[in-house]
C-alpha cells in the first residue's frame, strides 16, 4: 500500500486529494475495531506517542491517547502546567528532551501558530498537530471530512458552509484547505470583523446566514469562543445568536437532507439550538467517534514500515 | 529444484506458468468441502472464516458447495490481519474490512487463504480470531500450500500441494476480484 508523502502532519494546506483519501479509508475501515468487544489491535505495540498540549483540551487529547491504546502503543501525557515548560524550557529544548527519551510520535497543541513545524526540526520520529494557533487542525479536518463522506458517500459535488469565527479558526482552516482539495463547494459565513477576506479564492463568503445556509447539503457550525463574545469583534452574544446561530427555521433552508456538524465544544443556544444539536441531523456524536478511527489510522500510517 | 520442475511438466498440459486453471481450482474447493464435512462429521458446528482479500471468495464458495453437500448454510466471515502481523515496522499492509456477523465462540472455524507460504499470516489470523472470541477448534483450508513455512503451522485442507523454490512468486487470481479464475508462478 501507499504511504503518506510526509513525515509529519502539519495542517491540510499541502495535503493532496489521494492522501486524503489513503486516511479517510483506513479509517473508515479501523472504525470495525471500535465496534469490538475487545477495542484493541497490537499493531504498534513498543511505540510511544505522547500527547504534549500547551493549551487545554479535553476530547483531542483524549482522542488520541485512546487512538494510541487502541493500537497498543504506550500513550504518555505531558500536562504542561506541571512540566518543565512551566519553569521555562524552551520548546526547542522539550523536545530534544522527547527525542533522548526515544519517542517515535509527538502530538502538539501550541496557542502558537508554526510551533509543530519548529518541533518538527527537533524530533527524529513524527509530528502531529493537534491545533496550531489560528493555522490549522489537521485531524479535526480529517475527521470532518470522514464524517461527510459517510454521510453522503462523496465530498465532491457538495454544498458546504461553515459559519462562526472564521478568523480565529483552526478547524475552518483546515475544513477549507481539506474539503476544497476534494472538490466541495465552500461558504464561509460570519459577520466581517470575523470573516478574513483572505479566503475569497477557496470559498464564496457571505455575511447574510440565511443565504450562506440556502441550499447546503452540509451546515458546519464553528463554537463562539467566550472571549471574542463581547467588545471588538462582537456586539454581543444575543445578537450573533440572532444573526448566525443555526435554529430549526434557519436549517429548514438548507437540503431537506442536510446533516449539522459541530467540532465541540458547544455554547448551545449560542452558536445552535438545544433542538438542533440533539435533532435528527446532527452528526455530532459521530464525529467524535470518527475521531478516534482517523487518528488511528494517521498513527498507523506514520508509524509504519515502507511500502508494500 | 530441478526434479520439482520436471514433475510440474509432466503432469501439465496447461500453458507454462499456470499452474491451476479454473476447473483445476473448482475441483479442488469441492473436494475442500467435501473433506470438511467429512472430518467434522456434518457443518452442524463449522463457520468459515476468509482472509482477504482472496480468501474470502474461496470461503464463500467452499460454503456453497457445503450447502449443496450437506443441504445446510455455514456461516461466512472475513478477517483482516493486516494489524496483527509481524513485519508491520518494514511494511505496510492496507487493512481490509473485518466483518463477522456472528459469534465465534465454541464453534469450529475453518479459516480459508489463498496460498500457504511461510505461516505468517495465519499466526496473525489466529491472533486476530482471539480478540473475537474462543473457538473449540480452529481448522486451516488454502487452495495451495507452496512450502517454506518459517513458523509450526500446516493446514488441513489443501487444495494443492505444490513445491515451490523460494524466490518463485504464487498469485491467486479469482473471478471474484480479478478476471479469471487461474493460479500461476512466477521466476523471482
């Protein structure tokens, strides 16, 4: 089988459809596993991947370390509250520490943008970025598009809109690198202070949520983060809710069979209605599980041998 | 070597390289069925497990002339050991679907593959076939067994035993997943 064309997992951007693809089907076949009694496989049994999160986070890194057990690797997580880079270390310096200490896979999140790809350069095995500042989220990506395309058999073709705060997100980032690289039709909604018109070659952008909804085969919904809820960016949060909070009147615009996705966490009745996120085409929950499966497989991937 | 490949022609009319055409593979699945009923006295018990991705077509037929043989259905499973096998750090197997629809538990699974060639991939079978249960007998069926086991494994039911150097190359093709149905070899 084909490997990935990389080494480490820095965002979408670069990422072509056919490797894409290679992820999107090996998880979607790992999923099975999920599914056992007995949720374990020894495929990368004596590889240690360990979860380095400078920021908090609650279901990636969870996702990924039950990602790791599931392949029975030994999964480690540095919290770095208690850490040395706590007391200052550098990041450089992290992970020259990692690498003496033999890891084969670290997982990073970083408030920074490019920190993985500066990890990269000091780590002899793989890089996965777990969340990048405001650049990218390449397994939310992935597992995104694992959860369209098994709800509608393809990406390409399909009417996808995302609405929330473009501007400070990672996963709209790696949403539209990913699903415009698969041929999807992307709008992207938000009101202008948070709609960066740097997308406009990618994607349609439109500030009117009725309109940005009409006719979507996938309404993607981006979570308001509490400190971009008032003063600059926002008048406030009653009013967003209003004008781009996604509720059974707006969604009734879109395909009767559209599905609703959310990466978590959720301010309901913020960004979605209660009836919305619980309703019948919300996909939600599945894309938790996908996430394990597609972590699963980019741990497979790039820990494995060559070629077959 | 030699007296390996004089035999081959003699008891050959097929063109040179095939080794089995398709009446030569059907008979050999008939008489496959026919052994595994004899030996467990009846499919009362018996479910097939194919690995894919040619063992899975070879179990789905042994089950249909078992039907036609002892008039009863066996159940038929697939399992995928690309993640149980041991050279997964020098290479990288696509894993296939897994797809059992019922308990393997005291049963007495006949696990189907195309070629029988080092033992590998059936240790990883019965690995894999551990994490979905406990069999009460664990049977091994393959349309051709090559030789040059590296590990203590042999199968039950052969469909035919063929010698082989080491650096020859065996393919399984069958109509289910390539063209035709043939088994040829090839010079390493």
């Amino acid at each position: 089988m084909k490997k990935l064309q990389r080494k480490h997992i820095l965002g979408l951007r670069d990422m072509g459809a056919g490797e894409i693809e290679l992820v999107l089907d090996t998880a979607a076949r790992f999923k099975e596993i999920l599914a056992r009694p007995v949720k374990k496989v020894p495929t990368l049994r004596g590889r240690s991947v360990i979860t380095l999160f400078f920021e908090n986070s609650t279901r990636t890194r969870t996702s990924f370390e039950l990602a790791a057990k599931i392949m029975s690797a030994e999964a480690i997580n540095i919290a770095v509250a208690q850490s040395s880079a706590a007391k200052g270390e550098s990041l450089k310096d992290t992970l020259l520490t990692l690498d003496a200490l033999t890891a084969d896979c670290v997982i990073i999140r970083h408030p920074n943008a490019g920190a993985p790809e500066i990890a990269s350069r000091y780590l002899k095995g793989q890089i996965i970025n777990a969340g990048d500042g405001f650049h990218e989220h390449p397994s939310q990506g992935l597992l995104d598009m694992l959860t369209i395309r098994e709800n509608k058999g393809q990406i390409e073709g399909l009417n996808i809109t995302i609405v929330g705060d473009l501007l400070h997100s990672r996963v709209a980032r790696s949403n539209l690198y990913g699903l415009t690289t698969m041929g999807a039709k992307v709008t992207l909604c938000g009101p202008d202070t948070l709609l960066p018109q740097e997308f406009a070659g990618r994607a349609r952008l439109e500030t009117d949520c009725d309109k940005a909804v009409a006719d979507a085969d996938v309404v993607m919904m981006l979570r308001l983060q509490q400190e971009r809820m008032d003063g600059v960016y926002l008048p406030g949060v009653r009013e967003y809710s209003a004008l781009y909070g996604l509720n059974a009147r707006r969604l009734a615009k879109a395909k009767p069979d559209a599905i609703v996705m959310h990466p978590g966490p959720m301010n309901r009745g913020v960004e979605i209605a209660d009836d919305i996120a619980d309703g019948a085409q919300s996909v939600i929950l599945p894309q938790v599980t996908n996430g394990v499966a597609v972590r699963m497989a980019l741990l497979y991937l790039l820990l494995g041998g060559d070629e077959d | 070597m030699t007296a390996h490949n004089d035999k081959r022609k003699s008891e050959d009319k097929r063109p040179p390289g095939v080794l089995m055409d398709a009446g030569d593979i059907a008979r050999a699945l008939k008489r496959v069925a026919h052994e595994i009923a004899e030996r467990n006295r009846g499919i009362e018990n018996v479910v097939l497990i194919g690995i894919p991705r040619h063992g899975v077509p070879l179990a789905e037929r042994i089950a249909g002339h078992l039907a036609h043989i002892e008039e009863q259905d066996v159940p038929v499973g697939a399992l995928d050991v690309a993640l149980y096998r041991d050279d997964y750090s020098k290479r990288l197997v696509a894993p296939q679907q897994t797809k059992i629809e019922f308990s393997v538990g005291g049963k007495i699974v006949v696990i189907v593959d195309d070629v029988l060639f080092t033992g590998r991939t059936v240790r990883a079978a019965l690995d894999a076939l551990n994490d979905h249960g406990r069999p009460a007998m664990v049977q091994l069926a393959v349309l051709v067994d090559r030789g040059h086991r590296e590990l203590p494994i042999r199968a039950d039911f052969v469909g035919k035993n063929l010698p082989t150097a080491r650096d020859e190359e065996v393919t399984v093709s069958l109509s289910e997943l390539d063209s035709e149905d043939i088994v040829r070899i090839e010079k390493g």
